[in-house]
C-alpha cells in the first residue's frame, strides 16, 4: 500500500468539512457517516454494511450506540468525563 490513501476513489464531506463518505476503487465498497445538527455523529455504515447508530445528550455524549439495530449499549463516564 502505497500510503493512508490508497484505494481510496472518492471522498465526500459536508458543508462544515466532516467526513460524511468514502468510496474505495480495489473493491467497490463505501463508508457513509452522518452528523446532527451540533455535530455528534448520529450513524456509521462501514465498507461491510454494518451499521452503527448513536444517541447523545445536550452536553455532547454519547450515550448508546446500537450495532444493525440492535439492542442499545450503554456508554459509561466516569467523573471525569
């Protein structure tokens, strides 16, 4: 591999300059991302087709993430954080 970016055929981005797609020339595959409003990642789908779905609170958190819908896991914080 020639370098971080090989294989990579395209890549999208939002108007904010988040990385929302990644398509891959070797083999066809696509990673999509997509964000809400505040910028919390709310959905990943990776080159295999599996997706991740997570929830936040107001202070920026995320608070699950549920693995091709899927029962919710908690996300622990500890005082710090």
């Amino acid at each position: 591999m020639a370098g971080a970016d090989a294989g990579i055929e395209r890549i999208s981005v939002d108007r904010l300059n988040r990385l929302t797609g990644t398509e891959y020339f070797e083999n066809g595959l696509a990673e999509s991302t997509t964000f809400d409003l505040v910028g919390n990642r709310e959905s990943h789908t990776d080159r295999l087709g599996d997706t991740r779905d997570f929830t936040s609170n107001s202070a920026n958190e995320y608070l699950t993430v549920s693995i091709n819908g899927q029962q919710p896991t908690p996300l622990p914080y500890d005082a710090a954080g």
